[in-house]
C-alpha cells in the first residue's frame, strides 16, 4: 500500500470526525494562482488555527454570506512564505448556516516544526488576512519547546493589553526564540454578560462596555445568559471583534480548553446553578458544546453525529439527574448524553521534551460536597472556610483511611458527619480519570505537563494565630488553618492527592500543570497534604493571572470596611493617605501575624519575620489580583515559567507594546531525580514584588 496514500486516508477520517475538510501538502511548493484582495470586514472574526501536530494542524474561518449574493465558496492556501509564492497545500471550503458560517480545514502533509502562512478566499477574490501558524516537532526531537499559557478574558470588562505585549514581544525575538503555541485554559469567552445599564458606574473600579446583547437571554441579579444557540454564537463573535484576541490567533496556533464559563458560571455537567439553586440545562449544555466546537479549532471529537459536517445534537430532555455514581456522573440520560456530545481531552507531543494533557475539568466534575448546606462552620468575619473539615467533608467515606469521624467538629461547633457514607467529590469523571492516569504513567517526555483549567494549590492563611484585641473576632486555638479558596481543585483534594499519590507511586518526574481560572498568579510545589500533616511534594504548579477579568486583589480594598477589625488580613493601608491594596497574598504566603505587624509598622523586613513556614510551605509566589500571562520553556535539563505582570487592563494601552509592566518574574524548575523533591528558583527581573513573594 501507498504509504502516502494511506496517511490521507486516515486524515481524512480524522477530518471527518472533527467535522473538518482536508487540505493535504505536496512535495513541491508552486506559486499561487489565487487573484486574492484582503477584504478583513467580509471575515470578521478573523482567522484561526489550533492543535498543531507534527504533520498537521487545524485551520479556521469565518466568512458569513453576503446578503443578495450566493453563499461563499473558499479556497485555503498554505504556503511557506507570507507572499505566498511557495504554496504547499490548497482545499475548498465551504461555511454553511448550519455551523454560522464558520469553516474548519485539516492541514496534513507538512513539515514538522515548520511555520507556515496561510488565507482563505472567496470565489470573487476577496480574502481574508494572512494567519500564521507552525507544526509541531517530531516525537525524537531535541528542540526546545516555548509557550504560554493564558485565560479569563472578558472583553465586557476590559481590555485585551496581555496580548499586545505577547505579540511585542516575540515579534522581536530571534526566530529560534519565538513561542512555538498558545495555550488557553478556558473563560475563553463569558456567558455571564453586564450591559452597561446595568452597571452605569461600573464594576470595581471597571467600566462596562457594550458588548454582546442576547436577542433570548435571561436576566439574573445584574447579568444576562445565553439561552439559545445564537445568544452563545453572538458571544463568540463578541469575543473575536477584539482585535487583540484576533491578532493573537492569527499569529499563533491555539490549544484550547474550555473552563467553566463556556458554558454556565457556577454550573457542572449539564447542570446550571444560579443562587445556589440547580436547574437542568441538557438542551443548553449541547448549545454551549456546539457553539465552542464551531469557533475553536481543535480536535474535539464529536460523538452525537457520526462524523456529519454538521453539528447534530441528540434529543435531550432538561431533566436534574436524580442520582449520582461514586464517580460523580449523573445517571439522567439526557444528561450523559449532553456531556458526551464532544470529547475534548486530549494530549500533545512537543519532541523529547514536553507532553501536553488536557482534561476536561467541568463536564464531569459532580456536585461539590462543600456545597452542602450543612456546611456552615467557620468564623463570622473571617474570610477563611476550616482547613480540616472541608477535608473531612471531601473526602467522604475515605477520609482518614476509610475511618471517617462520625461527628464534625470545630471550636464548640459539632454536627453529625453527614458525608461520612458518601463518595469523595469528584471532578475528572471514571474514564478521563483512567485516560490521564494511564497516558501520564506511560509518558517518555523529559516533562509531562497538565493543562489544567482549574488551580490545585492551596490557598489558606493561619487565623488561629490572629493577635488577640477588643472587638476583633477569634478564631478557635484549635481549629487550624483556614482556607481562602475551595472552588476548583483546593476543595477537590481527595481526588487531587488522588493523581498525586500516583505520581509518587509511579515515581514519575517532571511532573506538572499549568493552570488558570483564578485570576491570580501562582507558583509552588503540589503535596497530596500540608503541615500539620506530611508535606511531600511531587509536582510544580503554575496559575496565570487573568487576560482582563476581575481579580480577587482588585476587589478587596473596595469591599473591605476600614473599621473591619480584621482589615489587615485582607487590605494593606500605607502610610500618608496613599492607595489602599490588597494584602491577602502576604498573609497567605507569611500568615495572619505578619500581615498585621505589616500594617503596625510599614516594613516588610520586620513582618516576614515573623513567618510562619508551616502556612504556606509549597507556595513560591501569589498575586491574586495579577493580569497578564506565563511563559513557559521546556528543555532536556530544566523547565522555567515568567510571569509577564500587567496593570489593570481597564482600557487598551495606546502604545503597541501594551503598555507598561507590573513585573517580571521567573521560576527555574531543575529536572529531579525519582525520590527527590521539585523545586523552584525565583529570579525577579522587574518590578516590585514584596506582596506577592
């Protein structure tokens, strides 16, 4: 058989699967006979290209029909150069109304680690812009391998000036330095929209711009949500009129996860919750799928439709899942079969060097048992939730060994263990559990990173060590630690010492992820457990701060009461009437006691002298009020993170580069052995990061 042959074949059913044409690469490269004229306003969502593959990568569009005229016909040209007078590959492509007039071509045949140009074009000769994308390298190469890692962009709310400098800056890099992808670790858009009436003095300290109006949204408090399948088509389109976020996919190849905005803010599986109240939403969550499967291009595997060029959805009724395995899936049909309609997780070979592993981290997560409404310890005034308890409540039948206490307690509260029977909280779901575990168990790469949408560190601070004084509330002597955030992966921690105890089992190194969704900077060591209980590491974490959204650094100095007796765990008031701002990272990485000497004496040496390195052990930095992006390199001896800081992205920087820096920061992760610990060196190239480290 003709090799060749048989590897279209093949893409071609790969093609098909993805809902995608074929465009296949020749040997010889031959000018273009295309009569092409840029017409950027007929393709207004610009171009696109994602998942690059070695051999291959997937290509995209938009060109809607223009009223009074036939329905556009498109030809894709890929060539090696940006005059395109070395053309390599060319395929017909045709946007229908069914998929929005979007367009997705599978690119095969090409070189690996190899940038290409490519543009569609109409049947009149008017075109789209020039995109750019580059391959992969091939499993045995030594390349080192560069790229970053964003999320949480909200157009509504801000502007997109973390892209700016991204493209800046590799604009000036020699060509054997530039950034090979783009990840994106989801909020790619934001269901959950403000119009500006709503709001007329903003948010936070934010304007609100008009954005997107949902011709059939829904309002709830100050927001409105998409409830049709053109209300989550027209907030894509809102999202890709940026264009910053348009220039970015034209340059780059995208990999893509989506997060939990994509679908419904506070939502898991097909389930949306609004005010703490479930509501079924199958028929949504399939609108939700197709829409993202329609305007990223990924290689996302369409199960619902048999490989039609059409998304098909099947038939769901909105029905709450009543019951729930000990996997946290919920065994309504309609549910299953509306989380199952596209399969994203999926992983990425970059040469020696890096394997790539996404997962899905909402479509199968099951209710949070830290929801419960019985779950109401803690201390009023106090913006921590009891470390050890979220533990018990977690963890389920299987805490403590399988030995669950029967009674909860904290200070003088005591409650029956209602989850002492119940499964531990669940996130990844049984079968992309045992994909992840078992691709990262047989992984060859020097490093093996997750792509991972939610952040897994701990964020805790120590309030049983509050300096005692009139009027200001006490936390018990004896109730620990306090967490500061349980929504993703910190209050999943049965599941994460889960994956954790198996790297450690496996003795896998080079272990980590890359996460988002905080709207935070973050760098550490993961540990299945933290003092008081062993501290182990075996994996490194980094969380990129948001592209624009609000971060909890932002918002704490405008909510904080001055005369809050506590005020110093949250907000740093400086001397001589200067700017309030958010200290909640300081007491975090340093403790409860640092924080108020910070605010007594304004010296940053004599606070952190009173550290507490049992607090916050496998923390190396926090910013949870950080925008901008990390930039990760990835080489046979050592992986490095830079945080790229930017200020508040409130409106778009008038300078090309996007404006000024915050700061620079690095973190250099030397390759360990199996039996030692990862660490990480911090090296601040710029800026002031007293607050955050």
């Amino acid at each position: 058989m003709n090799t060749s042959a048989a590897s279209r074949r093949a893409f071609l059913a790969s093609a098909a699967a993805m809902g995608a044409s074929l465009a296949w690469g020749r040997a010889e490269a031959k000018p273009s006979r295309i009569n092409w004229t840029e017409r950027r306003d007929l393709y207004p969502q610009g171009v696109a290209s994602g998942d690059p593959m070695p051999d291959s990568v997937i290509l995209w569009t938009r060109r809607p029909a223009t009223p009074g005229q036939a329905a556009p016909v498109l030809t894709l040209e890929i060539a090696e150069d940006e005059g395109f007078h070395r053309v390599v590959a060319t395929a017909r492509a045709v946007p229908k109304l069914e998929s929005d007039w979007t367009s997705r071509v599978l690119a095969g045949g090409l070189k690996p680690s190899h940038v290409y140009f490519y543009r569609f074009t109409d049947q009149t000769g008017a075109g789209s812009r020039i995109g750019r994308t580059i391959t992969a390298p091939t499993e045995n190469s030594d390349k080192t391998v560069r790229f970053t890692f964003v999320s949480c962009q909200s157009p509504n709310e801000g502007a997109q000036n973390a892209y700016m400098r991204m493209i800046w800056e590799d604009e000036r890099k020699p060509a054997d330095q530039r950034l090979d992808f783009v990840l994106h670790l989801g909020d790619f858009i934001y269901e959950v929209t403000v119009y500006p009436e709503d709001a007329p003095n903003g948010r936070y300290g934010r304007r609100v711009r008009e954005f997107v109006r949902y011709p059939h949204g829904e309002k709830i408090g100050n927001f409105h949500i998409p409830t049709t399948l053109e209300d989550y088509r027209l907030v894509y389109q809102a999202v890709l009129n940026d264009p910053d976020i348009q220039d970015a996919r034209a340059r780059w190849p995208f990999v893509c996860m989506w997060d939990n905005h994509e679908f419904s803010w506070q939502g898991y599986q097909s389930v949306q919750v609004f005010g703490g109240k479930a509501r079924p939403g199958a028929s949504v969550k399939l609108m939700a799928n197709q829409a993202w499967f329609e305007y990223q291009p990924a290689r996302g595997v369409r199960l619902a439709d048999g490989g039609r060029d059409v998304w098909v959805s099947p038939p769901v009724t909105d029905v709450l899942p009543a019951t729930y395995d000990d996997n946290g899936l919920g065994q309504e049909p309609s549910n299953i079969a509306a989380i199952s309609s596209l399969k994203l997780w999926r992983s990425f070979r970059y040469g020696r060097h890096l394997e790539l592993l996404l997962t899905d981290n909402h479509s199968f997560m099951g209710p949070n048992p830290l929801n419960d409404e019985r779950n109401v310890f803690g201390v009023e005034g106090f913006p921590f939730a009891p470390d050890e308890v979220n533990r018990i409540i977690d963890a389920g039948r299987t805490y403590d060994g399988g030995k669950p206490p029967e009674k909860i307690r904290f200070g003088t509260d005591e409650a029956p263990n209602w989850a002492k029977d119940q499964p531990p909280g669940a996130v990844l779901g049984a079968e992309q559990k045992a994909w992840f575990l078992d691709r990262l168990g047989k992984s060859r790469a020097t490093w093996k990173v997750w792509g991972n949408s939610m952040g897994a560190l701990d964020c805790r601070a120590d309030p049983q060590n509050t300096p005692k004084a009139p009027g200001r509330p006490e936390w018990p002597a004896d109730g620990g630690y306090g967490m500061y955030a349980v929504a993703d992966w910190a209050g999943h921690r049965a599941e994460r010492a889960e994956i954790l105890d198996f790297v450690r089992d496996h003795g896998i190194t080079g272990f980590g992820t890359v996460a988002g969704d905080r709207h935070a900077f973050y760098a550490g060591v993961l540990a299945p457990t933290l003092p008081p209980h062993p501290f182990e590491p075996v994996a490194f974490e980094f969380v990129t701060g948001s592209i624009t959204s609000v971060g909890g650094g932002e918002v704490l100095p405008r909510v904080t009461k001055k005369d809050d007796p506590l005020r110093s765990i949250s907000v740093y008031d400086p001397p001589n009437g200067a700017q309030a701002v958010s200290c909640i990272d300081f007491t975090v990485l340093h403790g409860v006691r640092a924080a108020f000497e910070l605010q007594a004496t304004h010296d940053f040496d004599k606070a952190k002298a009173l550290h507490n390195p049992d607090v916050s052990p496998h923390l190396s930095f926090l910013d949870q009020g950080g925008h901008g992006y990390g930039l990760v390199t990835c080489t046979a001896n050592g992986l490095s993170c830079e945080f790229v800081g930017i200020p508040n992205p409130n409106e778009r920087a008038t300078t090309p580069d996007g404006g000024p820096l915050t700061y620079r920061v690095r973190h250099d992760i030397p390759l360990w052995r199996k039996g030692e610990r990862p660490e990480l060196k911090q090296t601040v190239l710029e800026g002031d990061v007293r607050m955050f480290t």
